[in-house]
C-alpha cells in the first residue's frame, strides 16, 4: 500500500470488513471488502496512520492489533456513526 493513505476507517463484521482508505486531502484511495486475514496483513505492513472504527465488542481486539503495528487507534461510539450511513 501507498504511505500516502492518512486515514483507515474500518467497519467491522464477523467474516469481511469494510475498509475505506482516505488520503491526506481527503479523497478516497481504496474503498473494498477484506476478509480478516487481508485486514490482518494490512494494518501490519502499511505505514503509521490513523485507524477509524465503531466502538463495538471486536473492535477493541482490532484496536490492540492496529496499535501493536504503530497505529493510532480512535473508536467512535454508535451514536455518532449512525447519521453516516446512507440508505
């Protein structure tokens, strides 16, 4: 992956993820589905960046696996993530 990708935002699930990668002026790089092994293999061979999530109760094991390789971790609680869902 590119190092010029800032911000990971995650949205979790039980087999794949969804992962939007944004860029340092805020256009979207990538936005794919990753099985947990992708997801694994990615947060520990990029770069340092800022990983987005929803608080939920897996993201604290992906929290502490994204920080282990360097990452700065925000969870964001439910409550505000709910306007951004589009239907």
């Amino acid at each position: 992956m590119t190092s010029k990708i800032s911000i990971l935002a995650i949205d979790l699930a039980k087999g794949s993820f969804q992962v939007c990668a944004v860029g340092q002026d805020g256009m979207v790089v990538f936005n794919r589905a990753m099985s947990r092994t992708r997801l694994a293999t990615l947060l520990a061979d990029h770069p340092a960046c800022i990983v987005a999530m929803e608080a939920c109760a897996t993201s604290h094991h992906w929290g502490r696996l994204a920080q282990s390789n360097g990452h700065e971790v925000r969870l964001v609680p439910a409550a505000y993530v709910k306007p951004f869902v589009k239907r």
